[in-house]
C-alpha cells in the first residue's frame, strides 16, 4: 500500500492545500495530512485540534484521507504511518529552494522521497499568512478557502482587528 505524507502548519487550511491533497489521493493509497506545530512561525491562529477539524471537514469527500497533528520531526511520523512519499505543494519557484533543501534532509535521515505537486496558477498565489491578514481586517476569503474554514475564520475576528 503506498501513503502519502503532507505536513503543513495548515493555520488555516486553504484551497491551495486542498488541491494539493486531492491531487495525491489519486496518486496514493492513502493520504495522510499532518497538521504541524511549527515553533520557527509566529503563534498560531488556530491550535492543533482546531486545524485537525478544519482539515478533516474541509476534506471529508476524499476517501482515502487520514489526518493526525504532530509536533515532532516530520521524518518520525513518515516512520510511523509508514509513509511511501512526502508531498508538498509548490506555488512559485521561491517555495522550491527551501523545500529541496527539506526534502534532502529528510531522504538523508529517513530515506523517504518528497514528492512536489505544483499548484495550479488559480491557487498559486494563496498563502495562509496572507488569508489571516485579509480575514483580520475583515476582507472577503471564501473565494480561497472552503466554506467551513471561511465561517471559522470570521469568527476568530469578529469585532475587528485585534
């Protein structure tokens, strides 16, 4: 059985990320999305438990869909779901350089390959730190994001900017 792994800090997860998970779940298997604590990013919007829920809502049409939070190295988890490939989105060719340099890592300490799935132009420019900013300030994000993640973020700045 082959898995795929795609880790993410996903805070929120967006249309670009869900294009990235069923685009692999034709390629695999099984698909298993790991929402990340990343400490090298600033505090999180929303924590584990809430992106586990936005993810798991947000892919329930994609039946070969497993999603599990993490907060240790990537590689120890491609270990324990028994991951046959990373996946990771790439939007523009600056993603790129920073992913390699992730993906050799990881091959070196793991020997897992990374697989890089690229957007396509109509997601390209979405990035989680960007729909934060717009939601913030009251901007209109369903266009980018699934429905549920859109009523979710409302929420959290209801009342204006913090």
């Amino acid at each position: 059985m082959t898995v795929g792994l795609i880790p993410g800090s996903f805070d929120p997860f967006h249309n670009g990320h869900l294009e990235v998970v069923e685009r692999a779940s034709l390629i695999f298997d099984e698909i298993v999305v790991a929402a990340i604590r990343n400490p090298q990013k600033s505090q999180s919007l929303f924590d584990l438990e809430e992106r586990r829920d936005m993810i798991a809502e947000s892919c329930a049409h994609i039946a070969n869909v497993r999603i599990v939070s993490i907060s240790t190295l990537l590689v120890n988890v491609a270990r324990d779901v028994k991951a046959t490939a990373i996946v990771k989105g790439l939007r523009a060719v600056s993603d790129f350089e920073s992913e390699l340099q992730m993906a050799q890592m990881n091959r070196s300490l793991s020997g897992v390959e990374t697989l890089f799935i690229p957007s396509s132009s109509s997601h390209s420019f979405i990035a989680s730190r960007l729909l934060r900013e717009v939601a913030r300030y009251g901007g209109d994000v369903r266009p980018f994001v699934p429905a549920s993640v859109a009523e979710l973020l409302m929420k959290k700045f209801e009342g204006g900017p913090e």
